[in-house]
C-alpha cells in the first residue's frame, strides 16, 4: 500500500518544491489564496441566507400525543415572544407521524396557502414541510426517530450582528495530499451526535494520511454529492470549536490520490446555535496534532 507522506512545516514558513522557479510559487500562491478566498465569501454569503444556520431560534422534541405551540410558556412546544399567538396550535405525533393543526387566526402557511391541518414530512424523508408565520419558519426534523420543531427566525439576533468569521492564515502547507482506499462494500459508521445519540453512516472508503510521522486512516462520509471528513485535533476547545471541524472532499470512483486543503476546513453549525444536531468525530477521528488552518472558533451572540 502506497502511502503518500505529507510534512506539516511551520505556519510561518514554506517550502515548494525545488523543480519550481521563484516566480512559479508566487503565482502558484496567489491562485491558492484566490481560491480559498473565493471559498471562504462564499461560505459567510451561505450564512447570510434567511434560511442560514444563524437563523436557528429554536429545537423543542415532541412527545406522543399533542404538544400545543405559540409564544404562551405554558405550551409545549414555546416560540419566540412577540413572534407567534399566545397559542397559535398543536402538533399530533403519533405513530411516528406527525400532523400540525393551527388555530383559527394563527396564520401559519405553506408554500403561501393558509394551513389548517397538515401532515408533516421531516428532514429525513428529503425536503421537510416547512411553515411559516411572520419571519418564523418551522419544520419537523428527524434524528433517529426522535422528532422535533426546528424554528428559525429571519430577524435573529445572531443574524443581525453577525461580522463575519475568524480564520488561521492561509499556508500552502496545510494544502496536502492524502490516498483514498475505496471499500468493496460501503462501511457502516457509527458517528455520535451533539444531543447525545449514535447514527450509522455509510462509508464508501477510507482517506490514508500521514501527519506528523504517524499514520490515519480516516472514514469518509456522505454528504450530499460530495463526502465530508469530520475530524478533531488538539486546537478544538482552546483555538477552535470543541466538537470538531468540517473538511468537503470529492472523491475519486478508484482509489488514488486526494488533495485536502485544510484552509477550508469549517465550523459545524454547533459553533453558532444550541439548535443543531452535529455530529461529532468519531473516535478513531480525534487527531493528536494541532491542525492551525481554516476557521477558528466562533464568539458571536450567545458565545
């Protein structure tokens, strides 16, 4: 097995390799940093977005049976004050489904007709039915059979005074080469979650790489079209975020090599709300080095 070593330099220093001239590592640069530039205003343009993590306002599990909602503390399910009717409805859960019944005058809508009495699809089935009612948006979410409300409010606090993120300086050496070993047959995964539960996901292969002298060989799991690398290292709960970090990878259909920029490495949305379900490292995910490149950790509202 053919292992690709990487050396992790100073952040402070860099070196090309010798067959280039001065002239083609600058330009070399320069196209890297544009790069992840380019990547990073996209990412804060993405959080912008009325439908953005920063939104999140927020998370009530359901229980069988109805679990009535509005802005009153003596509902179940409680919204923001001054956003929602004292009681606005009910929500019926009962045999893993889930239906919205609203009270007359509440002016809940989907996909802008009025609703009055709607089932409910959740996140795990695809595109969730999502409702609306002022700047409130709310929907069913579905984490291994536990349902909630997720709310979201397009006038949040977080929304508002959001100024950006902070990130490490962009370094060509935290741009590295790694292998990706594909399984015959995807691998079942158990990856453990922020609200305290385990999920499996299905892993199509591993990425082999080496950091600092030693030897990882890490899952590469599904997200979307493309695969997410979710990983820790020394830096999170100092320098960045305790939970963990992001890495987006496209994979080759065989296995071969694989570049990881670690300069767009990110924040799960847990840096930013209470009202996310991220999923965590996996054990064998929780690297013994300080990985200084992409963003930092977040100090917003609330943090």
């Amino acid at each position: 097995m053919l292992l690709l070593t990487i050396v992790l330099l100073t952040l402070a220093l860099g070196c090309a390799p010798a067959s280039k001239d001065a002239a083609t590592q600058e330009a070399d640069g320069s196209t890297h940093e544009a790069e992840v530039l380019a990547y990073r205003q996209a990412r804060e343009e993405r959080l912008r977005q009325p439908q953005g993590w920063l939104t999140l306002v927020g998370l009530h599990w359901l229980r069988e049976g109805p679990n009535t909602f509005g802005s009153d503390p003596g509902n179940r399910v409680v919204f923001p004050e001054g956003k929602a009717p004292a009681s606005a409805g009910a929500f019926h859960v009962g045999n893993g489904q889930v239906r919205v019944e609203a009270e007359p005058g509440a002016a809940i809508t989907h996909d802008g007709r009025p609703v009055a009495n709607l089932a409910l699809q959740s996140d795990a089935a695809g595109e969730p039915t999502i409702l609306e009612m002022g700047s409130l948006q709310f929907y069913l979410i579905d984490r291994t059979g536990q349902l909630g409300i997720r709310v979201r409010d397009t006038e949040s606090e977080v929304l508002a005074s959001f100024e950006g993120l902070d990130y490490y300086p962009i370094h060509p050496a935290w741009r590295i080469t790694a292998r990706f070993e594909p399984y015959d047959t995807p691998r079942s995964v158990k990856v453990p979650n922020i609200i305290g539960t385990v999920f499996d996901e299905p892993s199509s292969g591993a990425l082999v790489l080496d950091l600092e002298g030693r030897t990882f060989r890490l899952d590469a799991l599904p997200n979307g079209a493309n695969h997410l690398l979710v990983f820790g290292d020394t830096t999170n709960g100092s320098e960045t975020y305790g939970g963990g970090r992001f890495l987006e990878l496209e994979l080759p259909q065989e296995a071969g090599p694989v570049v990881l920029d670690f300069n767009k490495t990110y924040n799960p949305p847990c840096v930013f709300t209470p009202y996310a379900t991220c999923p965590l490292p996996p054990a064998n995910h929780r690297l013994p080095v300080a990985i200084r490149a992409g963003e930092r950790g977040y100090t917003g509202v609330g943090h």
